[in-house]
C-alpha cells in the first residue's frame, strides 16, 4: 500500500511541478533586469538582451533535458536538478554585487570592455538556474507518457497539457514578480525567496532530508546578506551623499544632496536619480525654501526652467494671464514647484506621477507635499501648494 501510494503522489506531482516550475523559471527572469536597471538601465537593447539570453537559456535547457530524461528517466533526477537550480539562484546576489561594483566603476571610467563584460557577467549568473529549470517539462513528459493509459497515443495531449501548465505558470510568475515581490521585498529578497521556494519543491519531491542542507545554506547566504546592508550602488555624482534609494514597481531610485560649495552650505542641491542614474529626473534646492525668491526655484538652465517660459510661444500673452498647468510626469515636482513660485499660489496645477514611490520620497527628501491621490498605479496630483 505505501508503495502505490507513493507511486500515486509521484505521478500527481509531476503536472504541479511543471506549474510551478514555470513560476520559478519566469519569476528568476523577471529579476534580471530589475538587477540590471541601476547600473545598465532599461533600454530597448538591455531588455534585447535580456530577453534573448532567456530564450537561449530555455531552448538550451529544453534541448538538454530531453537528452537526459531519455537516458535516465528518474523522478529523483528531476527534483535533484530543481532542488540546484535554488541553490545556484540564492548564490547570484551575493556573486552579483562585485560585478556590478565593476560595472559602475567602468562606465565612470568610460571603460566600454570591462562594462561589457561585467553585463555579460551577471547574465551569464542566471544561466544556471534558468537552463536547469528549462529542463523541467521535458524531462515531465518523459516520465508522465509511460503513466498514461493510452501510451504514445496520448503524446499530443499530455505534451500540450504540460506545455500549457508551465505558460500558466510562466505567467503567473512574471506578474508576481514584477508587481507584488520586488515592490514589496526588493530584488536580493526576491531572489532569495524563489530560491528556497525551489529548494523546498525539489525536497517535497525527493523527501530526502539531507537536502535541508541546502536550504540551510541559502537561509545563511541571505541572513548575511540582508543583515549586513550596503546601498544596492553608490552616488555618481561629484559631492554627493546618498539620502534614500527605493525599489518601486517601475524605477530604480535614488535621493541625493550635491555639496556645491563647502564654503556655502544654503546652497547644496538635492537631486532625483532613476535607474542607472545618468539623467537628473528632478532637482530641489533648499535655499528657495528660505528666502521665497521665485529666481532661486530655477535649476541654472536645466530643462525645467523651459517649462517657465512655455506659455509665451503664444504671441502677446501676458504673465497675469497664465493660470494654470497640466503635466504628465511631474516626479518630485521642480517643475509645479517653479511654476507656483514664478505665477503665484493661485495658479492651479494638475500633474500625474505613476510611480507613487517617487512622490513619497519627495514627501520625505525634497519638502515636496501635493495633494496626492493614488488610483491604482497612478499618482494623481491636483492643486499643488507651495512646499511648507
């Protein structure tokens, strides 16, 4: 009895494990370019790449796993190879950081092989886990076909089933990763957490104890990584000091104070960095704060200050007669922020922000405080008053 049973849970496993193998598979994906985003950005050919080393990935893992399961056709084998892909995703953060430290430390020096290379380094540390885990379903046809009442004449229909359940899982891990994992714990967390996930489902289908031990492991890797935190990358501007970075749905973010003059302290600067930080998204400078002169709310020629003048490339238009301001993208607001200074706290102002994480950082750093709304993913801000 207890070995029919046992044959029965196997053989039950198998189409579970396949579904949530697919979460595994898409969910490890779907960290890679959230890891990427600070020191690569998120361009059209990081995702190129991104995407195309995935595909090359899974078409490796699917053609090796075929290969394998017909040579050895062991469920013990399928679960050992889960339980190593865990292994090797929960080592990736802590292998990850020195590589991007290079990263950065290249495209400051306008180093474009050792840039190259560190990008190709990091990718190639998902290899492992995504090949492993692509072997999955293959591997679950193999050992499902002889189980069928029909044989071979069911291979159509059981290769589709698998098929689907590894789409569906596929999908059900890109949007728990995207929108619930990484805005709520971050991307070392989230790798961890899908690393243990496939520990556990390769222990669950080996029932082997001594496979604890890799969990043990992985729990230590992230208990020293996690409680040792250290900012996920360093400031790259000149004087700068890191006030606050975030990890939202969208952006990488960065809060920072520039000391420009160590003889003049009323005068730092306080930017808004997203992603690899090579464009200032927005700009606050505390002194405006002080004297509510509407000359200082201006960035110095940045293109903030643009929006300033925008209303004149109507001929004979008249400062009095400019009231109002609609804007897409507004971030931390310099550019609300100018606009009611320079045409008066009557002016009304409707700005949206779809990352509401910029807004609250803004709340916090830049003495930013709209009035702010969030309806689903947007932030929605209507009448902004003057920062107090």
């Amino acid at each position: 009895m207890p070995a029919v049973f046992g044959r029965w849970f196997s053989h039950s496993l198998l189409p579970l494990t396949v579904l949530l193998a697919g979460i595994g598979t898409l969910g490890i994906e779907m960290v890679m370019p959230r890891l990427l985003s600070p020191f690569f950005g998120t361009s059209q050919p990081i995702w190129a790449v991104v995407i195309g080393v995935t595909l090359l990935y899974l078409a490796l893992g699917a053609w090796l796993g075929g290969r394998l399961a017909d040579r050895w056709p062991d469920q013990r084998l399928l679960y050992q190879l889960i339980s190593w892909a865990g292994l090797s995703c929960g080592l990736i953060p802590i292998m990850a950081r020195p590589i991007l430290s290079t990263a950065q430390q290249a495209m400051l020096q306008f180093s474009a092989a050792s840039f190259l290379g560190a990008l190709a380094a990091v990718i190639l540390l998902f290899a492992v886990p995504v090949v492993l885990m692509a072997m999955v379903t293959p591997f679950a046809l193999r050992l499902t076909l002889p189980e069928t009442a029909q044989g071979l004449a069911a291979t159509g229909r059981t290769a589709g089933n698998l098929s689907a359940l590894s789409t569906i899982g596929s999908i059900a891990g890109t949007f728990l990763t995207v929108l619930v994992l990484i805005p709520a714990i971050g991307t070392e967390r989230t790798l961890y957490l899908f690393a243990l996930f496939l520990l556990l489902l390769g222990m669950v289908g080996l029932r082997d104890w001594r496979y604890s031990l890799l969990v043990i492991l992985v729990l230590l890797l992230a208990y020293t990584t996690l409680n040792h935190p250290t900012p996920i990358k360093s400031v790259d501007c000149y004087r700068c000091t890191l006030l606050a970075e975030a990890e939202s749905a969208y952006n990488y973010i960065q809060v920072v104070q520039q000391d420009i003059d160590p003889q003049r302290a009323d005068d730092d600067r306080m930017y808004l960095f997203l992603n690899e930080g090579q464009a200032i998204h927005s700009l606050y400078r505390p002194i405006a704060q002080q004297t509510a002169d509407p000359l200082d709310t201006l960035t110095g020629g940045g293109p903030w200050d643009y929006f300033s003048v925008a209303p004149y490339v109507y001929p004979q238009r008249q400062p009095q007669e400019i009231t109002s301001l609609a804007m897409l993208g507004a971030a931390v607001g310099t550019t609300p922020r100018q606009f009611l200074a320079i045409y008066g706290d009557q002016t009304r102002i409707d700005a949206v922000e779809i990352d509401p994480r910029i807004i609250e950082l803004g709340y916090q750093f830049l003495r930013w405080r709209p009035a702010t709304h969030v309806i689903p993913t947007i932030a929605f801000m209507r009448r902004m008053a003057v920062p107090g």
